[in-house]
C-alpha cells in the first residue's frame, strides 16, 4: 500500500508564489511517475505536472513557464513550484504516484486559493 501526504496549499494573491510537497511512503516501485493534478469546481480533474523516476517532465501548456515541478527519489517526494500565480489556477490540488503496472495512488488534496 502507499500513502501520499501533501503540504503547501494556501491563499495567495494573484502573481504569488506557493511551494506544494508530497511525500510517499510504503511499497513504492523505483520505476514511476510522480506529478500533480487540479481540480476546480464545475471542472475534470486534469494533469498540472508530471516528473518521471528515471528524468524528465511534463506540463500543461496552461503553467508552462511559471510552474516547476521537481522531485527527489531518496526521499520518495515531489515539490510543485507555482509563481506568476492567477486566479485560473484556483483548485484543489491533488498529488499523484503511478508504477510501471499503471497502478495509481492519490493524495487527500490540498487547496490553492489565488486571490486579491
């Protein structure tokens, strides 16, 4: 089984910054994926950013630019730097850890409200 605990939401003002983490634990294959997905009221959930265990990235066209995903494998965590934040990127955030047997592990989520 595997857990994924995240941190950093918060309420921001429009171009602020916010620094999300996630950490996993337990039975974790060393071949995955690790990203970050959103999701905002009236809409799908939808891929943010995504960091593969052996290099790599991929985003959404909508932050590329101004978000940055990173993640350390020893520690089993991934970082999602948002800056230049707008109001379009309000959503609850949700971390994700997929293995190369397409299993998939979600985070509880975690809430990023950009507003003036």
């Amino acid at each position: 089984q595997v857990q994924l605990v995240e941190s950093g939401g918060g309420l921001v003002q429009p171009g602020g910054s916010l620094r999300l983490s996630c950490e996993a634990s337990g039975s974790i294959d060393t071949m995955n994926a690790m990203g970050w997905y959103r999701q905002a009221p009236g809409n799908e959930r939808a891929l943010v950013a995504a960091a593969f265990s052996r290099g790599g990235t991929t985003y959404a066209d909508s932050v590329k630019g101004r978000f940055t995903i990173s993640r350390e494998n020893a520690k089993n965590t991934v970082y999602l730097q948002m800056n230049n934040l707008e109001p379009e990127d309000t959503a609850v955030y949700y971390c994700n850890l997929r293995d190369f047997k397409m299993r998939e592990w979600w985070g509880q989520g975690t809430q990023v409200t950009v507003s003036s």
